[in-house]
C-alpha cells in the first residue's frame, strides 16, 4: 500500500515477565509481517546486550539510561512500516521498583509506553527456563505480571494477553494487532486518523468477528488444558 509521506512506522510493544516468550514472539511476529510484504524492524532488549557487555547486571542508578537507550532505539526507527520492541522501559520500571524500591521511572516509561499502537504482554503460561544473567528466577514473575498490569491500567493503557505455545502464540498475537487495528484506527504521527487500510488487515484468516474477545483467551486456555498435546512441537 501506500503510506501517507506524514505517517510513522506502527508500533507495537511486546511486554511481560522473564521467560515468557517475548524475544521468540517478536522475531516470529516479526517474520510473519515481512512475509505479507511490510518492511519491519525488531528492536532487540537493550538490558541484555548491556548484561552481556558487562558482565554483571546493571546497579540502580544504571537503570535510567538502559530504559532511555530502549525507548530512542525505537523512535529512532523511520524507515520501516512496523517496528517491534523486545519490551520497552516500562519493563526496566518495573524491576527498579521490585528489585531497588525506586518508582522514579514509571512516569518516563509510561509516557514512552503512549507511542506504541499495540501493546502485548505475554502470559504466564510457558515454563521457566535460564537465560543469562538478566534473568531473577521464576519466583519474580507473578509479582512482575501483576505489577505490569497495575501499572498499565493505572496509565489508561490498553494491552492484550497472549497465550499459547509454538505457533499458536504467534497466531493469537497476529489476532490482537488486527483485533486492534481493525477496531481502534491507528493514529497517524500528526495526530490524524488513518483511514486507509490498517497495514496489518487480513493476517487474521480464522476470526472474522472484531468485537470477539481476543483480551482474555480464556476459551484457548480451557482448550489448552483439555489438549495439551497441540502444544507440542510440531
């Protein structure tokens, strides 16, 4: 299609606890949306590249420039029609304030947060695996989600939940960005609606429905459980 010279990349946010899938999401995410012609960019954790660098994990007063190194990789990205973040600052918020006790940067994070046109948190439905030294444990990823959730909602900042494994996590999160764009309008840089057709119309081939209830997956989950071998690798 093509965009108007005004328009800005759409953006989309994939947050959640550690070892939920949010790097494996967005690469797949990411692929999937290149293989329907649109030119993305993935934007990768800047916390792990700074771990591996370092060799150890960031004190509390390294916090700030990670969480601001994240939020301009992103908006620094013109030139593509999708960008997807490997979380954004609002995840380094949220382990300064469980790990330090320091809430300074929720109001920077949240306010980065308003410039993505979806937002993903992926559920707590994987199991826990180690992963570098990011990386706390599976006792901190309950208290994460929560404080996810509170913190977004506190903001007035719609997400949806995606669960599921494999292949499924991919398609359920393909369903909510076009649940998303087809509902809401995406909004243009200018602050004009964009009324041509959503870049991402037409990746949901099994819902035709947008006011079904892509939020809650409860229907997948009671299927999930049900059927567990459909999660296995195929």
């Amino acid at each position: 299609m093509n965009m108007s010279p005004m328009a800005r990349p759409r953006r989309i946010a994939l947050l959640g606890a550690e070892s939920t899938g949010k790097t494996q999401l967005a690469q797949a995410l990411g692929l999937r949306l290149q293989q329907h012609g649109l030119r993305v960019t993935v934007v990768p954790e800047v916390l792990r590249e700074w771990c591996d660098r370092q060799g150890r994990t960031p004190r509390p007063d390294e916090q700030v420039g990670i969480a601001r190194e994240q939020a301009l990789r992103v908006l620094r990205q013109l030139d593509a029609d999708v960008v997807i973040a490997d979380t954004t600052p609002l995840m380094t918020a949220l382990y300064s304030h469980l790990l330090f006790g320091d809430e300074t940067l929720y109001g920077f994070a949240l306010a980065h947060q308003r410039h993505y046109d979806a937002t993903l948190v992926t559920g707590l439905d994987l199991p826990w695996v180690p992963d570098g030294l990011q990386r706390d444990g599976p006792q901190v990823c309950e208290p994460v989600d929560a404080l996810l959730r509170t913190a977004l909602a506190r903001a007035g900042v719609s997400w949806q939940v995606i669960y599921g494994r494999h292949e499924r996590r991919l398609e359920n999160a393909i369903k909510a960005i076009t649940s998303i764009a087809n509902t809401d309008q995406l909004t243009l840089g200018n602050g004009q609606k964009d009324h041509e057709t959503p870049l991402w119309s037409g990746l949901c081939t099994t819902c035709g429905d947008p006011a079904c209830e892509h939020r809650l997956f409860t229907a997948l989950m009671r299927q999930d459980a049900a059927h567990p071998a459909l999660d296995q690798d195929q």
